[in-house]
C-alpha cells in the first residue's frame, strides 16, 4: 500500500514538472520571431527575403493586435502579416 501511494506521488509530481515545462501561451522565441521582421521591414528588406525569414523561423503562436500595429507601422504588407498569422 505505501509503494503504490509512493508510486502515485511520484506520477503526480512528475506530471506537474511536465505541465511546468509546457508554454502557457506563445513560446518565449515568439515575440523575437516579430522583432526580428520589425528590424528587417525597417531596413527595407525585400518581401520575398522576409517571408524566407518568417518560413524558416515560424510562426508564432498568437499575434497579438500591439504586434500587428508593429508590424503594419514597420511598413509590412498583408501578405508579410499574413504569413506571421
């Protein structure tokens, strides 16, 4: 009986630890993936250079509107917003 409660501590306790590890929201890379097509907007680089940055980077989990207006205000167009979507 205290092996098989010991064993159930130990699955709970593990699964927390687990759930811990799990991202809640967007990953942490998330908001770096958008400041990163900011500063490539702003240096003018070419769309096609862009979206090859955000393919090979990913999307982020979720936009948020303030990252849109980012974004829109770095001189993106819809297909750029669209691909970080």
């Amino acid at each position: 009986m205290k092996r098989c409660f010991q064993q159930s501590v130990w699955l709970y306790a593990m699964a927390a630890l687990l759930m811990l590890g799990m991202p809640s929201c967007a990953p942490a890379g998330d908001a770096d993936v958008v400041k990163e097509v900011v500063k490539l907007l702003k240096a003018q680089v070419g769309e096609q250079v862009v979206l090859a940055y955000i393919q090979r980077e990913g999307v982020p989990a979720k936009l948020s509107a303030d990252q849109i207006v980012d974004v829109k205000k770095a001189g993106a167009s819809e297909v750029v917003i669209l691909a970080l979507m």
